[in-house]
C-alpha cells in the first residue's frame, strides 16, 4: 500500500481561483499540475479512506487525479470560482 503524503494545507488565500489558474498554467507546464495533486491529495484519500477502506484509497485518488489531468483541457475547468475538486471539498 502507498500512502499519500501529507502536505499542510494552502496557505490563506489560496481557493477555487487559484485552483482554476494551477489548471490554466498547466496546459503550458503538465508539472504544474503537480500542485492541485499536492494541495487535495491527502484530503481526498481521507475522505476514500472513511467511505471504502485503506485498500481502495490509493486507487481511487490516482485515478481520479489522472481523470482530472486528463480533463484539464476542458474550459470549465478554468472558469474563476469553480473548485477542481468541489464535492471533495464538501464532503471532507
């Protein structure tokens, strides 16, 4: 089993916006991604963690970020005040 790192939380003023501006950057720079992975990794595997168990959580995080760099093309994703990860954040 791989554990996630954990990384402190972003610092205040860090949201939704500079989520959306991480994922913009990283059509340019793909590394740029590695932020969003940095910043909502740990949180995720929590939240996977409590709802399926220690042995799904490694999966399912690295899959659902890979969907989501995959996705990062799609405009949606950097419309300012639209969080890269809402239900996450909601849930957790």
């Amino acid at each position: 089993m791989t554990t996630v790192p954990i990384r402190p939380s972003p610092p205040a003023g860090l949201g939704e916006d500079d989520d959306a501006r991480l994922i913009a950057r990283s059509r340019e720079r793909p590394e740029a991604f590695a932020e969003l992975y940095d910043r909502h990794a740990a949180d995720l595997h929590r939240y996977v963690t409590r709802r399926l168990g220690a042995d799904l959580a490694d999966d399912v995080v690295g899959e659902t970020f890979l969907i989501a760099f995959r996705r990062r093309p799609r405009p949606s994703w950097t419309t300012p005040g639209r969080s890269s990860a809402p239900t996450c954040r909601r849930a957790c």
